[in-house]
C-alpha cells in the first residue's frame, strides 16, 4: 500500500571535479620575468620584488616586478597593467618602463631609517641599504623604485651597477661597439643613403656622390665639391667631402685652412634660387692675416655669385647667447617643467618660464635667422655665418634658415638630409654636449634649441610642414639612445676612429670600410612599426605651396605648458612617471649650472648682456616678430 518512506531525490548537482592546477605565487610570478636583450646587450645585475612609484600622492597604483641592470639600459619588468597611462606608440627597443642607460642624468639612494640619501658616482661606495632609488633622467623624467621587500644587498648592487655603467669614462664603453660587434656584418649590399629594396632615403653626406646630388639640386653652378680634407688631411673636425667656390684651387683651401680656428675653412651649405649663397666658417686666428684672409674668401663668394652679388657677414658670437647660456637657461627650464608644483596658477608658470629665459632664447635664434633669409631673399646679398669654431650657434642658424626657404628641408628626408649636413658631417660635437661621458663642463642642448624652434614654426605654419610634433619629440628621444651612431661622436673622424680601434680589439675583419658603420637613426623601422611611423605624417601637409617665413618674417610665437620627452606627455600631474612634484631639485653632479657665477643665475632679465636689435625682449605671449623689412628701415 503506502510507503512512509519519502521518495528519492530527483534532483542531482553537476559540479566541476576539483582543480589539480598548480598555484604560482607573485614572488615566482616576479622572479620568473626575464628582461628582452639586443644583440651584445648582457645582464650586469637585478634585484626582485620592487616597487615602482607611480603617483607622487598614493602607494595605490604601484607597480610590483623585478629591476634590471643592463649594459644599455635600466629595465623594470613587471606583469601589472600601467595605470590610466596610455601611449600611442610603442618603442621597439625599449620596454615602457625602461630607461636607457645614456638618459640617465642623476642617480640618487636613500635610506628612510637611517634618513640618508647619497649622489652615486661610478666610483663611489654605498655605506647604508638604499630602501629607495630616485633616477633623473635628461628627457625630464624622474623615477622612483622602492625596496621595501627586496633583499638589502641585492638592492645596493645593482645601485651600485648602475652608477658604473650609466658613467662610462671612454666612449667604446657606449652599448652601440657592443652592438655593432655582435651584429656586424658587410655592408656593401647597401649603398650610401638608398636602401636597396628601392626608394629615397636619407642622403648622409658622407661620399662625393650626396654633396654633388645637393650641388645640382640647388643649381650652385660656380661651386665644386672639394675632396682636398681626404682622409681627413687637413681638418679632423671637417667631413671628407665639402663644397668650396669653383674659384678655389685645393692648393688655395690648404694655404687658408692655417688661418682658421680648427683648421675650418668657409664651407658652402646652400644656394638660393636667386644664386645668393649660406656659408659657414669659423673665425680667423690669425689676426696679422685676418683682412687679408678675409677679403680673399669673400671674393672667391662674390665671384660664385653670377651676379657678383656681396657677402654679408654675421657673427654669432656676437648676436647670439652663448653655449653657457644655453645651458643655464635649459636647467631653470627643466627645474620649472619637472620640479614645480603643478597646481599653481597659469600665471606664474608663465612668469616663471620667461625668466628661465629659455623661450627668450628661441625667440633670438628664429629672429636672427629671419633677419638673415631677408638677406638672402630680399637684399640679393650671400650670407656667410662666422663662429669662433663654426660648429655650435652656426648649425642652428644655418638649418633654420634652410628650413624657412627650402620647402624640401621641410620634408621628412629632406629634414633629415638636413640634419646630417649641417648637424652630423659637419662636426657638430653630440657627445660633449650631450653629455654622455659625464664632461658636464661641455654640456649643451643646443640641439633641442633647433627642434623647439622648429616646432615654433611648425605651429604657426602647420601645413608647410611634412612632419608631426610626434616627429620632433621621437627625434629628440633617440638622441638619449646608444645604439645610434648618427647622434654618438663629436665629428665623423672621431667615429672612424674610434670604430677602427674597437675593430681590431675584437678581430672585426673592415675591408675597405672606413670604421665600423653603425645603425643609423633614420632608419626608424629599428624603432617603430608601420603604423606607429604613420604618427610622424603631418595630415594638414600641402606640399610646396606655402612658405613658413613670408619675406624674412616670423609671425606669433607661443609656447604652451607642455613637456619635451614623449614619456611624458598626455598623462595625469599625479602620474607622471615617478614625479616628485614636492622634492627638492638635487643639482647635478659636476654641473655646470654649479660653475657658474650665482649673479649671472639671479640676475633680472633686464639686466642681460647687451645683444644687437635681433635679441630685442618682447613679452613671451602674443608676440610678432615685425617684419624684417621694416626693423631695417628704421635702422637706416
């Protein structure tokens, strides 16, 4: 009948059976990361489970991983995601949160229970466990790692490793001989600035061939190009290959070259369509033959001209700030972009930044060379630019000048063949200033100078220019990179030199190359994919048909608060990178900012040394340059 037993459950439950997985724990996950190496790039040393500070304000985002020490750079490996951090291109050679050895500028430790903090040199020792290690950088960046859990001796060696490698005392010390050693191979499948798959490339001016090309290409029919400094005969701090007046026998260029600082003759840089000529040359040390010297130069210029046009001479030791001022004005200039507060009102930042006197220095350059282009353009005259060593203010003025009048200069490869002519060839010292053998002394960015007054101009005339402000920013980036050696030696015998001993120190067979040849940086494949290097094509570019500088003038000029590195940019003030918006700026190790005599940092600006009507002060905002044409009326 009836059963009082209940009924069996129906119902049945289908669970997962238990999970065998093995569980990796952070400390695993951490030292399980490996570092990404390049060829002859080698581990020095690496310490685990690091902190890298992210806000200035808040622990929460911090980033957990290992820290690595490289012969090339400083390289922080992590599994956590940045945060609110977004950057539109990727770099090849470097990781997001690596640092390469040559950008870094200070190295500071510091020990929270002691309370000490210490400056490292390469030939320092370290007497307390650093719980902190504080890197500034010279792209304007300050980054913070933490050693709370990492072991104590682990983190005061690769401190210590990275004070040695980030100072390197010799210049075969730089990753970019390791590099080339490891990868080298002949290059005679490749010929000087083409690539073999087809297309232009960048022309190096490196051969007889690329300074012939630019003679036809800007009609300079009564100059030649000169083969007389072969070898480098007559000057060590020249190119092999220059272009002189046809009226100039080499037996004329040997007898002249005595007379000038380093030996560096007048060299032509480009012609006008209106056949007016930029020459540069340094000045005359012989001051018993200095007119006579003179005069002869000149007349060799006039005669180049086929209207016999005259020379108009500008010094621009005279015009100009100098190398020194430079300098100074750029570290009030990163004290103020990277150390002050940023929550202080738009007002004083901008009050702050011109007496910094940086932008009153770009301000100068664009002028002075504005002044010149109406020489050249206007007053049918050539220009000879006169240095006391025709290597620093010269590549400046005679780049800008090309930029303003030649539409192909503001082309991509043009603006890189530029570059190599007036910049690298020509003997433009990027390791002193640069500064990547720590010779504080010689350090200046006078190459930045030249990419902020290009941007200036790029601003105001932003369809006349092929390339972007990322352009200019990844540009300025590379040059903190050894791996390059267009931006690594002071002159090309300097790199043939160096090149050929490091060869035969490690068995490289040359043949008939001159040195060893190094990745170049137009080559921005070795950095950026496709579609990154589309970032460098300016959208609003119209080609030939507009002039950045109408007759000789420059319009408005503005700078907008912004940083220079591109690491840096697009980023919340709390995140930036380590920032340690409240610190005290630590001055830097043998600067020269520390050489210099404290009046000349605090003086007004109204009280600076006196220039010529090119270097007039004007407010920062709002200003025009006036037309040049008129600031020569009123000086007649």
């Amino acid at each position: 009948m009836f059963s009082l037993k209940p009924p069996k459950p129906t119902f049945r439950s289908y669970l997962l059976p238990p999970q065998n997985e093995d569980k990796i724990s952070p400390e695993t996950k951490i030292k399980k990361l490996e570092a990404v190496l390049l060829p002859g790039e080698i581990v020095v040393n690496e310490v685990n489970f690091v902190r890298k500070c992210i806000a200035t304000d808040t622990s929460q985002y911090d980033l957990w991983g290992k820290l690595v020490c490289t012969n090339f750079k400083l390289s922080f490996i992590t599994d956590d995601p940045m945060p609110l951090q977004k950057f539109h291109y990727k770099n090849l050679l470097l990781g997001e949160h690596d640092v390469p050895l040559t950008c870094i500028e200070q190295i500071v430790v510091v020990n929270d229970t002691k309370r000490k903090q210490k400056i490292l040199a390469s030939n320092h020792k370290l007497k307390f466990n650093p719980t902190e290690l504080i890197i500034y950088c010279k792209d304007f960046r300050i980054v913070r790692f933490r050693f709370d859990e990492a072991g104590p001796e682990s983190a005061k060696k690769v401190c210590l490793a990275l004070a040695h490698y980030s100072q390197p005392t010799d210049i075969q010390l730089l990753f970019a001989f390791e590099y080339v050693g490891k990868s080298y191979h002949n290059p005679a499948d490749k010929t000087n600035g083409i690539d073999p798959g087809g297309g232009p490339k960048t022309s190096l001016f490196e051969t007889y061939s690329d300074w012939d090309r630019e003679i036809r290409r800007t009609d300079a029919s009564e100059w030649r190009v000169c083969s007389v400094n072969e070898g480098y005969m007559i000057s060590t701090c020249l190119p092999e290959y220059f272009v002189v007046p046809s009226s100039l026998a080499d037996t004329d260029l040997k007898q002249y070259s005595h007379s000038f600082v380093g030996r560096r003759m007048p060299v032509w840089c480009w012609n006008h369509p209106n056949g007016n000529a930029l020459v540069r040359m340094a000045s005359i040390k012989d001051l018993l033959q200095q007119r006579k010297v003179d005069q002869r130069i000149c007349n060799a210029i006039t005669r180049s001209h086929p209207q016999r046009s005259d020379v108009y001479k500008s010094d621009l030791d005279k015009n100009l700030p100098t190398i020194q001022e430079i300098q100074a004005a750029f570290v009030k200039l990163k004290h103020l972009c990277v150390i002050e507060p940023f929550d202080e009102t738009e007002e004083k930042w901008l009050s702050l930044l011109e007496n910094a006197r940086w932008l009153e220095y770009v301000r100068t350059f664009l002028r002075h060379s504005a002044e010149l282009v109406y020489m050249l353009e206007n007053k049918h005259l050539s220009v000879a630019l006169q240095e006391e060593e025709g290597r620093d203010l010269s590549c400046i003025v005679a780049s800008l000048i090309q930029v303003m009048l030649d539409p192909y200069f503001r082309t991509i490869i043009g603006f890189q063949s530029l570059i190599q002519k007036e910049w690298v060839v020509a003997g433009y010292p990027f390791l002193d200033r640069s500064n990547h053998l720590k010779r504080s002394d010689k350090e200046s960015p006078l190459f930045v100078l030249f990419l902020d007054c290009i941007w200036q101009l790029l601003d105001q005339y932003p369809a006349a220019f092929q390339f972007t402000e990322t352009y200019l920013t990844v540009l300025y980036d590379s040059t903190r990179i050894s791996l390059f050696g267009t931006f690594l030696f002071n002159c090309p015998h300097e790199r043939v030199k160096q090149s050929t001993e490091f060869a035969i120190g490690k068995n490289i067979q040359l043949g008939d190359e001159k040195g060893l040849k190094f990745p170049s940086v137009w080559d921005w494949s070795l950095q950026f994919t496709a579609a990154d290097r589309a970032l460098f094509n300016n959208p609003l570019y119209v080609g030939k048909s507009v002039t950045p500088v109408q007759n000789g003038s420059v319009k408005s000029f503005k700078r907008t608060k912004k940083h220079y590195s591109s690491t840096l940019r697009g980023m919340p003030p709390a995140f930036k990178n380590g920032l340690i918006s409240d610190q005290e700026f630590l001055p830097r190790r043998n600067s020269l900012i520390l050489k210099l005599k404290p009046e000349f940092l605090l003086q007004n600006d109204t009280q600076g040394r006196s220039m010529n009507a090119s270097s007039e002060r004007f407010p920062i905002h709002g200003v025009e340059l006036r037309d040049v044409r008129a600031l020569y009326k009123m000086q007649q």
